[in-house]
C-alpha cells in the first residue's frame, strides 16, 4: 500500500513503499531550507538534484548529488537545503 506524505506546507512531498526488505520513500524537495526529524536510521540516496545538508554532530554542510547517498541516525534531525527540486529515495531501518 502506498502512502503519501507531506511537509513544509507541499515543499517536499513523498510516498511510502515496502522494497524488498525494507520500508522506503521516494520523494521530491523543493528549494528552501528546512529540518528533518527521524524516528529510525534513515539512508537517503539522492536520484536527481542536489541536497546540502547539515548533520547531526557536523559542524560542516555537506552537498550530495545524484547517485550519492548519506546516514542519519534514528530519534535526531538534521538540516537540509537545496536551489533545485530535488529527488531522493530513503531507506528506514
């Protein structure tokens, strides 16, 4: 079953999935800055665009293209932004 999600009044949208062993979402960021909370550990590959993001820990902001993914631990937040729409796929564990 698919469900769809929603944040920073339509900025990012998602849809939620079941891949074959994990629960997942693909979604699109608009351009803005926003912060993200977790519940789980979350894997985020980026599909198309960029994300800058600021980690939990980190006192540097790091930029992830297509193809490239990073790791936020569960029960944290982190900061993200972009200039462009942005497409990702996130993996919960």
């Amino acid at each position: 079953m698919l469900k769809v999600n929603e944040y920073f009044d339509g900025r990012a949208k998602s849809i939620g999935f079941q891949t074959a062993t994990l629960p997942a979402t693909v979604g699109v960021i608009s351009p803005g800055e926003f912060e993200f909370g977790t519940t789980k550990k979350e894997t985020m590959t980026i599909i198309s665009g960029a994300l800058t993001v600021l980690l939990p820990g980190m006192n540097e902001w790091m930029t992830y293209g297509a193809g490239e993914s990073f790791d936020v631990a569960g029960q944290a937040s982190f900061k993200a932004k972009t200039d462009i729409d942005t497409a990702y796929l996130c993996t919960y564990e």
